[in-house]
C-alpha cells in the first residue's frame, strides 16, 4: 500500500479561511496535492471514505510538558528516557498532534526531571532518536531565570542547534503565576512531593538569584537572535513586563495571567499562547485567567497542550460548542497560529495546497470528538478505524 498517495472523499475539510463540506482532499507524496468540492479522479490511488468526518490540520503544540511525567510518573520514580520518549510519541499522533515541542525545564532542584542534567541528557536523547519518531519532534527549553547554574547547559545545547524555542520563566513568589509564597507552597509542596524546609531553601535561592537574571537573559537572548531561535516568556503580568519583551523581541507570551497583560501583548503584536487544559476545564488551576474568557474578549492566539496531550482536540471542540470560536478559527490556534510563531508555516499548519500532508481525520459526530486516523507527511501514524 503506497501511504503518501491517498484521498479522503465526502469529508468536511477545515481550511484557514472556513468549512468546505462534501469536499475531497488529494495527498501526493506526502504533500496536499489539491482540496476541492466533490470527487477526484483516483486513477488507482487509495481512497479513504470521510462521509460525515471532518479533516483538520495536525495540531502543533508548542509547549507540552507532559514528556516531564512520562519520565518521572512520581516523584523520584524514573522511566528509561528511550522508552517514555517512544511511548508518548504514539500518545501524541494519538492525540492529533503531528508537531510536538516538548517543554524541558531547567530549574535544579524543584523535582527530578528538572536537573540540568536530567533535562539535558534528555534533550540528547531526544535528537539521537529524532527520525525515529512517528511525529515532528522538537524542543522547548524553559529556563528558570534564577538558576545561573542552567546557563551553560542550555548555551551548549543551543549552539548545537538542540532547542528550537526558548522561554523564559520566573516563578519567584511575589509575582506572575504565584502571587503569594502560600500559593507557592500549595503548588509545589503537593504536586512536587516537597518537604516546608525544602521549599523554603528554593524560595531563598530564587529570591536571592533576582538581582543578576537580567543578565543571564540578556546572554541567553543574544546567543538565540543569530540563530534563529524563538524566545518566549512565562505568565506575564505586567504591562511593563509586555513592553520589555516588546523591546527585547521576544516571539511570545505563555500563559500571561491578567487582562493588563493580554492587551499589552495584543497592542505589541506578541502571540499569545494559552492552556487548553484550561480552555476545557474553564478555569485555571491558580485562579489566574480564565482561557474562556480571554477569547470570547478577543484575546489570545495560540492553544498548547500544556500538561494534557488530550485537551487539544476537546477544548477546541468546547470553544465551538459554548460559541465562543468558529471551527476554523478555533483549529487555526492549535495549528496555523503556532506554525507562523515559530516559523514553520511555509511548511505546514494549514490544509493548503503544496504544503506537508501533516493532517487529522475527526469524528464530530458523537458525544465526544474522536480521532480516527492521523497522518505526517501523508505517512499514517494513527489509526483508531
């Protein structure tokens, strides 16, 4: 059976622009080689039945830090990298995922995964079994701006070309994500396993780290720019905090927490990334921004999986189901939007001709979105029928 050649018939086909119903999509050497209303000649090409589905880009998610709990399923208890790596990988195609960044933390000492060594050994492995992977499989490192000890790590991997977008996080109580030290210890004492004493030692660490991270991200910047790299920064909260990422030319805005910062981002032209996790759920696990909310208000670009693969695909579904999103517009935050973020949009992200067949086959018909089939670069690596 020749994989890249193919046509799904009778299918509703989610372009960037609108729905093209009763419509056939053409796959020619893994490339979409035509999308129209009614049938194509097949001239021998398989041809796969999509009456009553609906075909949609695959969803590139840039920020996916479930490769963390894959690894470290609790505290302390480790997985062979090689394995979680290929295990998360079907769960990703599974999902509707065809480009994943997997989101690696350096910030020794808040739980295993997130040594620098840890997190860059696997980002190692990570390229040492790249093209063995059913996805497209790249790295977001996220650099704990208090923790001097990552920089050269990260300036290694980086020259090496081993991260693909950088972030830059602060989770210093006192601001962003966790206002209060409380709320601090109420996340990572339980989520982390962590003891009073051990959180009051990385408390003080980061709080004494606060004075000198202007110019750890000042280096790390400066070696991304001439690269290429995209950079982005981590529950934002500010208007000062937009315009300094304005001023410095960051690509994005993860998770900004209030609506000060999501109009700053909005009048700069930063993309917005938010949590679908939270877009399902409808609210945040911090009782920071509801993700609901910020897009019924006209904010926000992007929808990454965060820390559920899954959610992708159901928080897109709710935005269209509560009215929030047309179709199409809800499908292009998960795929187009983060495509042009970083880049990659000359060669997917879309259901256009001339681009990679990276694409989805969905079930909307049931109480519950299904994915039936997935496919990269017209191969199938998913199949659910």
């Amino acid at each position: 059976m020749d994989h890249k050649n193919f046509i799904i018939e009778n299918a509703a086909v989610v372009t960037p622009t609108g729905i093209l119903n009763g419509a056939s999509l053409k796959v020619e050497e893994g490339r979409i080689a035509g999308i129209k209303e009614g049938s194509f000649t097949s001239n021998g090409i398989r041809k796969i039945c999509g009456t009553g589905k609906t075909i949609l880009p695959g969803f590139i998610d840039l920020h996916s830090d479930a490769v963390e709990k894959e690894i470290e399923p609790r505290p302390n208890i480790f997985f062979p990298v090689n394995i979680a790596l290929f295990e998360l990988d079907k769960k990703m195609a599974a999902c509707g995922i065809t480009t994943i960044f997997h989101a690696l933390s350096f910030a020794e000492g808040e739980i295993g995964v997130r040594s620098n060594k840890k997190a860059g050994f696997i980002i190692k492995e990570i390229e040492r079994l790249n093209n063995k992977f059913s996805v497209r499989t790249k790295v977001h490192a996220r650099f704990e701006i208090t923790d001097e000890g990552a920089i050269p790590f990260l300036e290694i991997l980086l020259k090496e070309r081993c991260i693909h977008l950088l972030s830059f996080m602060d989770h210093t109580p006192g601001q962003g994500q966790f206002k209060e030290i409380t709320s601090f210890k109420n996340y990572f004492g339980p989520v982390y396993n962590k003891s009073e004493a051990e959180l009051d030692i990385i408390i003080d660490k980061k709080l004494s780290q606060r004075k000198i991270v202007k110019t750890h991200i000042d280096y790390l910047v400066s070696l991304c720019k001439p690269l290429g790299i995209p950079t982005a920064s981590h529950d934002d909260d500010s208007r000062e905090k937009i315009e300094w990422l304005n001023q410095m030319e960051f690509t994005m805005s993860e998770f900004p927490v209030n609506k000060e910062a999501l109009t700053a981002a909005k009048d700069h032209g930063i993309s917005v990334c938010l949590g679908s996790p939270n877009a399902l759920r409808g609210n945040s696990t911090g009782n920071n921004l509801s993700v609901r909310e910020a897009i019924s208000l006209g904010f926000g670009d992007i929808l990454c999986s965060d820390y559920a693969p899954m959610t992708i695909l159901h928080a897109l579904f709710t935005l269209v189901r509560l009215g929030i999103l047309p179709l199409h517009k809800a499908v292009n935050m998960a795929s187009l939007n983060p495509a042009e973020t970083v880049g990659l949009d000359h060669r997917t992200g879309s259901l256009e001709e001339g681009k990679s067949a990276d694409l989805t086959l969905v079930d909307f018909e049931e109480e519950v979105p299904k994915i039936l089939k997935t496919f990269v670069a017209g191969k199938e690596v998913f199949s659910a029928c």
